[in-house]
C-alpha cells in the first residue's frame, strides 16, 4: 500500500506526520477521488507510527466509505476534531508534513494548534511518484493514445476562418468525447501568435500560411497526456519552415538521449545544443520537458538545472520550441517513459510537418 511506502519514508527522514489536504497526493496514496468541498476542512493525517484517518465535512459519508473516517457538520468547528485526531495519534507536537496546495486559510489554522515544525510533502511523495508502476503506465499510454486520435481528427477539420478559441473548444470536445477529460487547458496559437509559447487562444482566425501550434492532453483514470504538434495552413514562412526541421532534429536528438542513469540535464543539453548550433538559442526560452503522470507538471523536470538521474518508470515530455517575435513559433513535444532502460513514446501522432 502506497501510504505504508509513505510512513516508512516518514520514518527514515524522522517527520512525525503528515496532513493531507485533497488533491493528486491524496488520489496517489489512497485512492480516494475527494475533491476540496470549498473552505470545509478535508484532510487526511497520517502519523510516522502507521495510524492514518480522514477528517471530512458530512457531504463525503456517502463518497467515503471502507477508510478510517472523522466526519464533521456544518455548525462544528472542524479544527477542533483535528487537533483530537492529532492528539490521538500523539501529533500535538513536531515535525509534520504539509500538503504543498493546502489552503492558506486552512494551514493559518492548524498553525495554531501546537508547536510544530512544517515540511513540504512533495519532499518526500515525489519519491515515490517519479516511478510509475506498470499500471500507471497503461492509463498514461491510454491518455496518449487519446492525443493522437484527437490530432487525427483535427487534421480533418475546415480549420481556415476558425477562431482559435473555436478550436480549442472543439479539441476539448473531442477530448472529453475519448477519454475522462482534458488534463490542461488546450492551446491554440496561430500566425505570430506562435511566438509565445503559453499564448491565451482569442479571436484570431486562421489563415492561409500560417503555422499553427496546437498543445492540449487528456486524463484517463486520473493520469495524464500532455502533445503538442505544429501544423501549416497552406504554405507558410520558409524561416519556419527551417525552424520546423531545427526543432524536429532537437527533439529527437533530446528522445535519443533518454537513458536510464543520464541526469535528466542531459536530455535538455542534447535539445539546446542542436537549437544554439542553428543559430536560434535565444528564441528557445523554457526547459526542454516536465514530469507527466496525476499531474500534467511534476518531477522530473528536463531543464539546465536537472539533476534528477533517470531511472525506469519515470515518464515527462520532451518539448523543445523556438519562438521568434513578430513571426511565430514551431514546438514538437512527446510523453516518453524510461522503459528497459531507454526512451519510449507514448505519444505517437506524425512529427513531420504537415500542410493542409
């Protein structure tokens, strides 16, 4: 069980406990799809002893059911049931492990419960979530397949005179229409639009000779997909043209270098190299991937700065992109995973360019 794996690591690293507010963490650990119920308390309290219950407003007793469970009513003061669930678990004091996302007004409170020293939980459940089990891995390769079927139908689409923000909500459709949802807002930047890299989809329509990036995924049991593919409309910008091809070359340059025990800094070398040697380093302005799995961000992320050593399991993007003001932009990303100890996609739509 993923929470006793987390009590053993509490234990190793002498945190006394933990609190648990809802979000991916608690999914991961338990299982249990709780959403936050608005500013009524939810957390789940683990003690480095083994001991773990839930604390919930009375909207979840017919949500949770077959897990330790504290409930509380509209009227009570939840704060005052958790401090007697930490006193039961001999946690009126020490070092606990907070959720990172946990409401401020939420943690403003359990502050004044006792003396406690508090740590990030992401310290130590990234641990554990960097590594995918081979379960993990089928839901994420299910959202992958998602994305390249979604790409498919896109592509025979009328997308001349569409607004982009018209796209985005018929990629979100198509999405929804395959699979549990989308795992991000889909992007959707046309024309010079292109040059920034999380562009806000408006009104601009489509047009002859424009170069399209299109960035969306989708959640399947809890896990996600995260593609981005970049299309012409006619005939487009010979400069980005030749930006395409500099920008396919460091993708798959970043895909091959995917080893297991290479630092995940050398996957964005191989990527920045072959960009820098063509003249466009500057216009190549984020990391070259992130961590892919119950979030559409996590570890490990693929940057100058990653000193993560890769290992078997471990899934992110690779997705580089140039970005020039005024012209536009091309980015190519792919879901890999460290599988037999080499890069695998799970993403696998065309990477060549296309024109429509």
């Amino acid at each position: 069980m993923r929470l006793q794996r987390l009590v053993s690591l509490m234990r190793e690293n002498n945190f006394d406990g933990a609190l648990i507010s809802p979000g991916t963490n608690l999914y991961y650990l338990t299982g249990l799809s709780v959403h936050e119920a608005g500013e009524r308390l939810t957390v789940l309290v683990v003690s480095a002893d083994g001991d773990y219950r839930l604390l919930a407003p009375s909207l979840y007793e017919n949500v949770v059911r077959n897990f330790p469970v504290t409930f509380w009513r509209d009227g009570e003061n939840p704060y005052d049931k958790l401090a007697w669930i930490l006193a039961e678990f001999h946690l009126s004091k020490g070092k606990l492990l907070i959720e990172d996302t946990m409401r401020a007004d939420w943690l403003m409170n359990v502050i004044k419960l006792g003396p406690f020293e508090f740590y990030p939980l992401s310290s130590l459940v990234r641990e554990l979530r960097m590594r995918k089990d081979k379960h993990e891995i089928e839901m994420m390769g299910h959202a992958a397949k998602v994305a390249d079927r979604v790409f498919e139908e896109i592509l025979s689409w009328d997308l001349l005179g569409m607004r982009e923000r018209e796209l985005v909500l018929k990629i979100e459709l198509a999405i929804r229409e395959l699979s549990d949802g989308i795992s991000f807002q889909p992007i959707v930047a046309s024309g010079e639009n292109g040059a920034n890299p999380h562009h806000e989809p408006g009104d601009r329509r489509l047009r002859k000779g424009d170069m399209v990036i299109l960035d969306y995924g989708a959640r399947w049991k809890g896990y996600c997909s995260d593609i981005t593919r970049t299309i012409a409309l006619g005939r487009p910008n010979e400069k980005l043209v030749e930006i395409y091809e500099v920008v396919k070359e460091a993708q798959e340059r970043a895909y091959r270098a995917v080893r297991e025990g290479v630092e995940a800094k050398e996957v964005d070398r191989a990527a920045r190299e072959a960009i820098e040697n063509a003249g466009y380093g500057d216009y190549f302005t984020h990391r070259t991937g992130h961590g892919l799995g119950l979030d559409v961000h996590e570890e490990p992320y693929i940057g100058p700065d990653g000193n993560v050593v890769l290992e078997n399991g471990m899934t992110f993007t690779v997705e580089p992109g140039i970005y020039i003001p005024g012209l536009g932009g091309v980015r190519i990303e792919d879901d890999v995973v460290v599988h037999e100890g080499r890069g695998k996609r799970l993403t696998r739509a065309e990477r060549e360019l296309i024109r429509l």
